[in-house]
C-alpha cells in the first residue's frame, strides 16, 4: 500500500519508516520493488523508485523501527499529517499515542484479501486509533499446546515454538516439551542432545519416537485428561515408516542441487506445495529436515528462530505438525497451507492495496486543506452493501472511556500476594496497554523504570522489583492501590486500581489478571484454513489485523446496516440515510437508535 | 475463460511471487490468469492503473493500444511515463508504457499494438479474452462492444473513464458463469448482461430514482462529445453553457427531472478536461483489476453492470443498468 500511496502527489516534504527488507513474495504488489532488490530496505528503495518519476520532491527514507527512540513526539510535530501503512497492532498503537501527543492528524488503513478500510483520526474531534477496542491475536493455554491439541493450528504452535524451538533455537530458553524418557534412567539425560558423532538418522529417528510415541504414551498414562476425549495414536516410526526403518535416508537419494538452498522436498522429489502427505511422507519429511538441518546448516542450530521465509524450517514444521495432527486425529494440511498458519501469513493482491491507497491520499489531501466535515472513515466491501462496494461513514467523536485519549481511570483484578511485579508489566502494562518503555508508579514511588540511562543502582533496583510480588514492593500494592503508569515517549499516562483476588480460571483467564474498564478487546481466531480468514499476529507484508477484526467491525457496520434495512428507502419521516436528493451524496449513519450514544463528528 | 486448465503445476518461481494471491484466489484460478490475453486501448491514469494491476496478477499477456504521442500533460496521472523528455519524446503512450510495464512482472508477456480502436474487428479481436476501452469516442466503443459479442470466442468488454475526481467503469460480460462461495460451498452461477448499447438506450424514467447521477451525467457528456465531432475529454469549461442545454434536452426527452443531473456535477466534469486525478486513477483502475481477473478466473461475483466514484462523497457505487424494453 505505502508503495502506491507516495507517487501521486507532489508533497513538499515526506518522510518514510521501514524497518522492512524487501522479500519475493512482496513483489506482486509492492511495485516499487524488483527482484534485483530482494534483500534491500524497503524504505530506501521506495525512495529511489519513487524520485525517479517525481524527482523533484523531497524525501527522506529510515530503515528502522517506528518505535525506536528518536521518532519522538518533537519529531511527529513536524509533519501536517501522517499516513500508517504499518502490518501490526503494537506500532499502530505506538504510533497512535506519538499522533494523539504531538496533535498531528493520523490517516490509519489495512488490508487483507479484498477487504480494506481507511480511517481518519484527528485529536479531539475524532476516535482516536484506539478508541475502538482491537483485537489482539489469540493466545492458547499451554496444555491445549502440550497436551490436548483439537486444532490443526495447534499441532503447528506446538512444532513450531516446542519441537523446532528446542531443536534449533536458544537451548536457554524455558520450553515445556519433555525431554526426559524412561530409558535414560538415573541420570535424567536430555533426549534432545545428540551424543558427539551420533548417527543423525539414529539421533533423528530418536527424537521422532520420543515426541510422537513416548511422549504420547506418558500422556495417555494419565485418564483423567481423556475421559472426554479422543485418545491420541502414538506413532513410532517403525510403525510410520516400515521398510525404511533401517535405510539410510542417504545423499544417494538426493535430487537436489548442491548449490540450492537445502530442501527436504526437492530432496525427496516431492515438487506440489498444496498437495497433502500422508502419514508416511510426512514422516520422511521430517527426518529428511531433520537431517539437513545438521548437514548443511549446523552452525545456526542454537540460534535459529522459525521463519516463514525459512524453506526448510517451515517443511519441518510442517511435517511435525502433521504428524501430530494425525495422531490426534485432526486433519492433515498441506505445505502451503500449514505456512500460511505457522507464518500468520495474512493475503495479499495489487487491487485492493491500490483501492486503498488512493483512498487515503484522498484523506490526506482533506487534511491538509483542512477540510474535517469532509473526514470519512472508508471502507472497501468484497460483496456490495446498497449497492456500495467503497462505503464511507462519518468518523466518531472521541470515546470518552478511551483511555489513551480520554484519561480514563483502569481496573485491574490481580492475586496481589503472588504475582510479581515483572508479570503484571509484561502481560499488562507492555501488551495489553502497548506501553513500549513503561514507568510505574505507586504514589510517589517509582517502582520501575524502563529505557535507556539508568544509573547501574537504579537499574539494579528496578531488576530487583521487578521480581518481588506486588505486595511486597517498597510501596506495597494491595486491593485499592491505585498505580500511575507512564511511557514518556509515547506521552501516554494511566491510573490502574487495583483489586485484589485470589482466584483466577486457568482456561478463561489465563493471564491470571484481569484489566477492565476499557472497551474490552475481542479475541480473534486464527483459523486452519489457510485461505480463509487470516490470522492473529502479523506478517511483514503490511496487513492488518484490523480488517481481520471482522467481528469487530462487521458488528458495528451490521448493527448500522441492519436497522436501516427496515427502513423503506422512500419513507420522509426520520430518515436513517440522507436521502440522495442532496448534492452532497453522504451517507449518514446518525439516528440509528444502537449509535445514539455515540455523537456524530458535527 | 480459454478452455479447460491442465494440471500442470506452478513453477516455483511464480508459487514464490504469487503466493500471497494465490492465498486470496487458489492455484486454479492463477493458472487461469497466466493463459489470459489483454488489450487495453487508450494509455492514461486509470489504465495504466489497471495495467499494473494485471501484469503484477501475472496475466498471460497484455496489448496496449495508443498511437498518440507521449506530452506533459501526461505525466500528471501516468507514472509509467519517466519524466524524461529524452526517453518519452516523439514516442507513443503505448510504446513508452509498455517498456515501463515489462519491469513489473517479467512473466508477462507486455507488447505494443499499433492502430485505432475504431477499427478493431474480427480476427484481430479474437486474439483477447479481455478488451478495455477508454477514451475513444462512444461509436467506437459500441462498434468493439458488438464486435465482441458477434464473436463466436467469449470475450468480455470494458469501458473505463476518469474525468477529474470522478469515474465511470462500464461491464459486458455477456453470459458470464461463475462460482461464488455460499457459507464456503461452492455455488454456481450465471449472470447475463446487456450490450453498452442496451445500457445506454434504456429510457432514463424507467431507471430508479437512486441511480447515481454519475450515470446520467456521463451520457449527457457523450451525447456532447459525439454531437460536437470532439474527440473524447476535449472538453472545458467554456462548453458549460452548451451541455447545459444539452442537459435540459435530453432530461426533457426522457422525462427525468434535471435536478437528478446537477449542474455543480456537470460543471466539475467539464473543467477536468483531460485530467485525472491519481488517486481517483488509483481506485478506478484497482476496481478494474478486480473485475477483468474475476472475469479470467470464474470466480467471485462480478460488478453488474456500472461502477462510479466520486471522491466528494467518497461512495463506490454499483448500478445495474438494464436495457431500454420495460422489464
């Protein structure tokens, strides 16, 4: 989108942020970019490319991280006007706050598939970013990962962030895959690590009976998880694999070319990305990545972390998770479609970007004539609602209960006797609130601090607070306390009461606090289907979650659209729509009874 | 669309760039997209828009039809054109376009068709799958429309214009079969559609009084044209007066209130001339690629029969236009 929205205009002045390189699979819509540029930043490249049909603007172009430090609120004050063109929640968020601070008018938009929108937010005449709830990807309880997965996606979440994790990434880190099996007897040795010169395809088909057979077997040792439900097959590869249990999966049988990135399905001949494997092939699969793993790309074990970009680990992934699947008796998926998931990758085409970038330099250009009764928030139908496939709608007033631009006063539910400070500022304070570089307060004590400049003792101080429970820090938290939270970067402050309760449910609350008073967010499902509706978490390609908030959005749109559909179309008393005798061809959405509370910008 | 789809698979190359569509279409229809013939007639900013759209799709081919020579003023709207006097100088729209375009996808097989739309006929036309027409006069449009559905080939008929900030997109499909996704079962279906000439004859009384005003005002802008001898979009301001009158005609004629055409529309129409502008190009043209790659893949439903967007009340609007016999 960012590369259609800059050419058009002749801006005096624009300056771009990507923190993004340029990948293939961007090219079929990011214009700007040719393959000889795979590799490069985003930002510079779109400079160059769009210099050369305008060359006489002025831009300036950052590869880095719009929440880095120097883009400030002194630095938001220079512009009229600024136009997201970003891919996930938290930036937008960031981006919201340094707008809402710096008082410069916002131009937000997404798009997945054929869907888009474009939004209009301006400090105290309209809803800010955030005055809407959105919602934030769906997180699993452990176990369903561990122990009872009844998803595809969770078969993948558990290949991906247990078994590739603990294969290939930081041995450092906390991974609740159980590395211990009966065999290894006293000494309680990690089955994970490979003996020094052990066979791979011995060490390979170890790993592969332990997670899918042995593993299994514990589980099932224990009734109670499968009293209601379906019992899981172990699968062992004598069982998987029959006649190849003894032969070496050997480079005799590789097809793939030596100079190539190393692939178990060139190597295997398997040449269909979208075509399903069974049991079998998917067994082979793994081995086979398994092995290429250590043959060719030894020196980045213990540091690899899955990238959907990654040919060898997304067919490892893959294959892990089919096979898990299919002792648990979830369908099977394709390579394609299994990326798609472990990828969160959201769809893309050239249409639909081009739609909305145009419609947001239309925004822009309101803006900055400073045209706000003209201001729409604009939305970009697959199926036409009235006979409208781009529907614009007149922006909100501000929400009164958001609090990032309302100051509104939060309520968090927390076991203030057990939960540590670090806990309620990590699922809290940085997540749930988007605070990059939080300050807590508690009346005049500063309890923590994060960021750049601290003094070793101070800092020394915060790591040390950050361990203790609330009610234990120097100025102790108990039911009543309120906290003042700060991210001076983002200008943004908020007061959190706190309640203390002892109990929290695991399955419902599994963040074991609670934080309300604000319009709750919707928890968005990410689904199997590759092709359907995407996915939580982002992509690098630019898409938003936002418009994959269908529930979100398609509830307040339907709510609207619903009521006007009882009204006849040529009824004079209290029109619901502005009757298109108007020049002004608007369509208003006022007295529709659901939005009464909320006030119309006017 | 060209028969039937073997089952040869994507190469890895295009698995690789087309992945994130393919996420939005399927395999099927990509393959469908890569055995499409294109001709785009008339290079301005709203085809080019759609050019891009398309060969970015991974279309098989695409023809660009515009014998005139490249000016300033095109640079305006098409940023295909470098603004290099020394590349574009005495070098047709076409020629220059499609050099820019073959860089976008090198898939794509991009190539220059000279000659006048006004004469497209026959076996010339048989070579597409897909025409789009924009500023040519409305004879030749309806002269390539018919040819089109004289054909014994199905081929489907395009008409794209952008005046200003506001556009019109105009859809012949003729029968048109397709499978539309119904609570994720496939549902099949068919649409039939009027020729331009129909969509144009239908007496303006019998339209529903919601039709956007977009539409009548664009014919009254034809009428003028033709009436005139101009060629299409030579008009300015100064014709004003005279399209007023014409307006007062033909609403007189067809028993529409005038009203209904209002003459702040007609007037901004006409003072844009020849001008487009970009963003407006940006969303006629990505709707365009919409419609021609749910026409080549069969799948989704496609816009019947009329398009319009105006970005002062910023709606883009469907109208199903039928012909002129009352039912």
């Amino acid at each position: 989108m960012s590369c259609q929205m800059v050419y058009p205009r002749n801006f005096t002045f624009s300056l771009q942020i990507d923190l993004d390189t340029i990948e293939v699979s961007n090219l079929n819509r990011q214009f700007l970019f040719r393959k000889c540029h795979v590799g490069q930043s985003k930002a510079h490249v779109a400079r160059d490319a769009v210099l050369k049909f305008r060359p006489n603007i002025n831009i300036t172009s950052y590869h880095a991280n719009v929440k880095d430090a120097q883009f400030n609120v002194e630095f938001f004050k220079q512009f009229n006007v600024v136009l997201n063109g970003l891919d996930n929640l938290d930036a937008r968020r960031h981006v919201n706050r340094l707008c809402l601070a710096a008082e410069v008018p916002l131009v937000e938009s997404g798009t997945t598939g054929f869907l888009g929108q474009v939004t209009v937010h301006v400090k105290g005449k309209t809803e800010c970013y955030e005055c809407q709830p959105k919602p934030v990807p769906k997180s699993y309880p452990v176990c369903t990962i561990t122990s009872t997965p009844s998803k595809f996606v969770h078969c993948i979440v558990w290949a991906k962030d247990l078994l590739f994790a603990k294969l290939f990434g930081d041995k450092n880190q906390d991974n609740d895959l159980n590395v211990h099996s009966s065999e290894s007897g006293a000494s309680k040795s990690n089955v994970f690590e490979r003996s020094k010169d052990e066979d791979l395809d011995q060490y390979a088909r170890r790993i592969y009976d332990h997670v899918f057979g042995y593993n299994i077997e514990l589980a099932l040792e224990n009734e109670e998880t499968w009293k209601n439900r379906r019992r899981p097959n172990p699968v062992y590869i004598r069982d998987a694999l029959p006649e190849e249990d003894s032969r070496q999966n050997g480079s005799s049988h590789d097809c793939s070319n030596e100079q190539e990135e190393p692939s178990a399905m060139v190597s295997l001949g398997f040449r269909n990305p979208q075509e399903i494997w069974n049991l079998a092939d998917n067994s082979r699969v793994l081995l086979k990545a398994l092995r290429l793993f250590f043959e060719k790309r030894e020196k980045e074990i213990g540091n690899l972390i899955f990238d959907k970009d990654d040919q060898l680990a997304v067919e490892f992934v893959t294959a892990a998770a089919n096979i898990r699947a299919s002792s648990f008796g979830i369908p099977l998926h394709s390579l394609f479609e299994a990326k798609g998931v472990a990828g969160n990758i959201v769809h893309a085409v050239a249409t639909t970007n081009a739609i909305i970038a145009g419609l947001i330099v239309i925004e822009a250009i309101k803006v900055l004539q400073g045209d706000y009764k003209k201001y729409r928030m604009t939305y970009c139908l697959e199926h036409p609602s009235r006979k409208m496939l781009l529907m614009p709608v007149e922006p909100f007033e501000p929400n009164k209960s958001c609090y990032v631009c309302s100051e509104t006063p939060l309520l968090l539910d927390v076991n203030t006797k057990t939960t540590k400070l670090r806990e309620v500022i990590d699922k809290i304070i940085k997540s749930k609130l988007g605070m990059n570089l939080p300050l807590v307060m508690i009346g005049h004590t500063l309890v923590f601090e994060d960021g750049d400049g601290l003094e070793e003792d101070e800092a020394a101080n915060y790591a040390l607070n950050l361990e203790k429970v609330l009610a234990e820090l120097p100025a102790p938290v108990i039911n009543g306390t309120k906290l003042t939270v700060e991210d001076f970067q983002q200008e943004l402050s908020c007061s959190i009461n706190i309640k203390h309760r002892e109990e929290f449910d695991e399955e419902k609350e599994p963040d074991g606090m609670v934080l309300s008073g604000w319009s709750a967010p919707v928890e968005k499902q990410v689904t199997s289907n590759g092709g359907a509706s995407s996915s939580g978490a982002p992509d690098t390609d630019g898409n938003p979650e936002d418009i994959s908030t269908k529930p979100g959005m398609k509830r307040k749109l339907d709510e609207v659209l619903d009521s006007k559909e009882k009204f006849d179309a040529s009824s004079t008393s209290s029109a619901q729509v502005v009757d298109d005798d108007d020049d002004d061809d608007m369509v208003m959405l006022d007295e529709d009874p659901k939005l009464a509370k909320k006030k119309r910008l006017q | 669309m060209g028969g039937g789809v073997p089952e040869e698979l994507l190469t890895a190359q295009e698995t690789a760039l087309y992945d994130r569509q393919i996420r939005v279409w399927g395999v099927d229809a990509q393959k469908r997209l890569s055995k499409a013939h294109v001709l785009v007639c008339g290079v301005n900013g709203a085809t080019i828009e759609l050019c891009k759209n398309i060969v970015l799709a991974g279309v098989g081919s695409l023809s660009l039809m515009d014998d005139h020579v490249v000016t300033e003023d095109d640079l305006n709207a098409n940023f295909l054109i470098p603004p290099d006097e020394s590349i574009y100088s005495s070098r047709s729209r076409a020629e220059v376009c499609c050099e820019s375009l073959k860089d976008f996808n090198p898939m794509v097989r991009v190539s220059v068709e000279k000659g006048d739309p006004s004469l497209i006929d026959g076996e010339f036309l048989d070579k597409f799958d897909i025409i789009v027409l924009s500023r040519t006069s409305m004879k030749t449009k309806l002269f390539v429309n018919d040819n089109c559905r004289k054909s014994s080939k199905h081929i489907a008929f395009y008409a794209i214009e952008c005046k200003g900030s506001c556009g019109e997109i105009f859809v012949d499909l003729q029968k048109h079969s397709y499978v539309q996704k119904n609570a994720g079962e496939p549902e099949p279906k068919e649409l039939s559609y009027h020729s331009l000439q129909e969509a144009i004859s239908v007496p303006w009384k019998n339209l529903p009084r919601k039709t956007a005003k977009l539409y009548f005002a664009m014919r009254v802008l034809e009428n003028y044209e033709s009436s005139q001898g101009h060629g299409a979009c030579e008009i300015s301001l100064s014709d004003l007066p005279a399209v007023l009158a014409l307006r007062k005609n033909m609403c007189y004629e067809m028993s529409l209130n005038e009203s209904q055409i209002p003459t702040a529309l007609l007037e901004r129409l006409v003072a844009a001339g020849k001008k487009e502008h970009p963003p407006v190009c940006a969303i006629l043209g990505g709707i365009l690629g919409q419609e021609v790659i749910k026409s080549i893949s069969g799948k989704g439903d496609p816009i019947k029969n009329f398009f319009y967007f105006d970005d002062t009340d910023g709606k883009g609007v469907m109208e199903d236009i039928p012909g002129p016999s009352t039912n």
